[in-house]
C-alpha cells in the first residue's frame, strides 16, 4: 500500500516520508479500513515533532488518528457483513503504530463508525478528535447540561455546538453563548444552533456585558464547554459560582492560571486529554456525532485539502495554526 510514514521525530519535510508499506492484516475484532480522507489535527503534528519531548512510541509510525473510508476486509469475532459499509474512525493512531495516512488502516471493530451514504467523506474524517473532544466537554460532568447556560468558545473548524439525537440537533436544552474573538467571524457561526453569538475579542467585560444583556436575570453560565485554560480569567470573569471549566489546548506549553480567583468562584476545572477518554464515552460521542450530522444539524468547515504526497505541507500548515476549516489529506485509490 501507498503510506506515509516517519522512523524518527522532527521537522514535517526532514522526517515524514511516502512510499510502499505491507498491507495490514486485521487481527481479532479489528476492520481494515481503505482509507479515502485523512484528518490531520494538531496532535497528530505534535507527536510527530517530539512535542514536550515525547519520545517514539513505536519503532515507525504511520501518522494520524481520523480518517474516513469503506471496511475491506475483517478479522475473526468481527461481524463479516460490515466488508463494503462506509465508516469514519477514530483513534486509529492512539497507542497505536499505523495511522490513516495510508491507503488502509486497521482498528477495532468499534472504532470505525458508520458513515451514512448522504454524508461525506471529508466530513467523516474531520469527527474524531475535534468532534469527541468537544463532545466530552459538554457532557463528560456528572451534572445534567439541561437547563444550564454554557458559553462555548467558537472555532471555524467546528460549526455547530453539540447535542445529542433525543433533543433538537445541535442544540443543548439551555442557554447557549458562542463567542468568537473577530466580528468578521460572527457570519461563519450557525447562529439557529446558538442563543447568541458574540465577538468579544477575549475581553473579559465585554463579554460579561453581553451575557448580562442576553439574560434578564444576569445570571452567568453554570457550564463552560471547550476553552483554552489560558482564557482561565476571562472565562472565571463569566462563569457562575461552582461552574465547570473544560479545557482542551493552551497557547503555550506550560500556562498560568488565575489560582485564587477560580478558588473564589469555586470553579472545577475540567482538562481534556482525547486520548485517554474513557472507551464508552469515546463510542457514545460517536454515535451522538453520526446521530446529528445525518439530520443537517452538524456540519464542519473544511480548509485545505493536500495529495498524500504532500503531508509534509499539511503538516506545516497545521503547525502555522491551519486557517480556517480542517486540513484533509486525499489518499489516492489503491490500484
């Protein structure tokens, strides 16, 4: 099979390289997955470069965790009728050697969802890591989100807040508040998702003040669902009393946050490692994620789309912070 792969970390054009690997062999619960779509996300770059000095995990390593295609083949205990469906997966390079930047893949049976016909390729690859991350962040907290106010910071690569199939699509039964940093960014968020939208350039007071006029009753969100942990004070500046903070990134490898004003506000802080997601929770996000984008009410933006051949420039541009929308690589049929 045609793959890309690296045998040691650094720079995307020193280390990653395209050529013919072996076909992989399913083993025992596993599909193998001929892949069309390959979603790069910012973990997969890192582990790539050595990020915080991880090491190699494993001897060679076939990049990427998210991708989309058509089961070709499966290994014993796995259902044989699900040779020819068309899935999206996941985690199929997390504590795992070979990736979906190849023309095939082999995960467990679980990890490969089904992809409805009227969907796309290109937006099944892009669920994974963003979509489960997002959707864990909503909903990982033993309180029910039904009936709180959440602020959700709003990224071009991921449309829509999260629901789940039993409620309106895409919506949270509660107070929904995006906020993007740019008011050219308001027109990209599906405000029939959202209670309101606003651009407040990470400004604490500007922000508080377009809560409070939101709702009557000032009354500031009690759940907070994806954020930048260093966002900690704006975020501590609009949150309530006992709220929870999700985060999944910071700017910078080691952040600071605000110690004694979180104590104050007795905020819990929730950090997102997608990775270590518990499995049931990793598959009911996948089924929620399947369940709203076949009825319209997920979809996602999508940047640049690379040749396989040129994984190193989407790697790049990754790395350079990836513009608006989810970079995709197309890997070419096998022949």
């Amino acid at each position: 099979m045609l793959a890309s792969w690296y045998d040691a970390q650094g720079p995307a054009a020193d280390v990653l390289h395209v050529g013919e690997l072996p076909d992989p062999v399913p083993g025992p619960g596993e599909v193998r997955v001929r892949v069309t779509v390959s979603g790069v996300n910012p973990g997969d770059t890192k582990k790539r470069r050595g990020w915080l000095g991880s090491s190699m995990p494993f001897p060679r390593v076939v990049p990427h965790s998210d991708g989309a295609g058509v089961i070709d083949a499966v290994g014993a205990q796995a259902d044989v009728h699900r040779v020819g469906q068309r899935v999206w997966v996941y985690g199929a390079q997390s504590y795992r050697p070979f990736g979906t930047a190849a023309q095939y893949t082999v995960v467990p049976d679980h990890q490969a969802a089904p992809l409805p016909d009227h969907l796309s390729d290109e937006l099944g690859a892009s669920l994974g890591i963003p979509g489960i991350t997002a959707h864990r962040a909503v909903f990982a907290d033993a309180r029910p989100v039904d009936g709180r106010s959440t602020r959700s910071s709003w990224s071009p690569r991921r449309r829509r807040p999260l629901g789940r199939p039993a409620r309106p699509p895409g919506r949270l039964q509660g107070s929904v508040i995006a906020t993007v940093r740019r008011t050219a960014d308001l027109d990209r968020v599906d405000l029939a998702a959202v209670s309101r939208a606003v651009a407040s350039g990470y400004r604490p007071a500007t922000l508080a003040a377009a809560m409070r006029s939101h709702r009557a009753s000032g009354r500031r969100p009690d759940h907070r669902g994806i954020a930048r942990l260093d966002n900690a004070d704006l975020d501590n500046a609009v949150a309530a009393n006992n709220a929870v903070i999700a985060a999944y990134a910071t700017r910078s490898d080691r952040t600071e946050i605000p110690f004694w004003p979180l104590l104050f506000n007795n905020v819990t802080l929730r950090l997102l490692g997608s990775d270590d997601f518990p499995a049931e929770a990793k598959r009911q996000a996948a089924r929620d994620l399947t369940s709203a984008a076949a009825v319209g009410a997920l979809t996602v933006a999508v940047g640049d789309r690379h040749p396989l051949d040129d994984i190193a420039k989407a790697h790049d541009h990754v790395d350079a912070g990836g513009g608006h929308g989810r970079i995709l690589l197309t890997i070419p049929r096998p022949s």
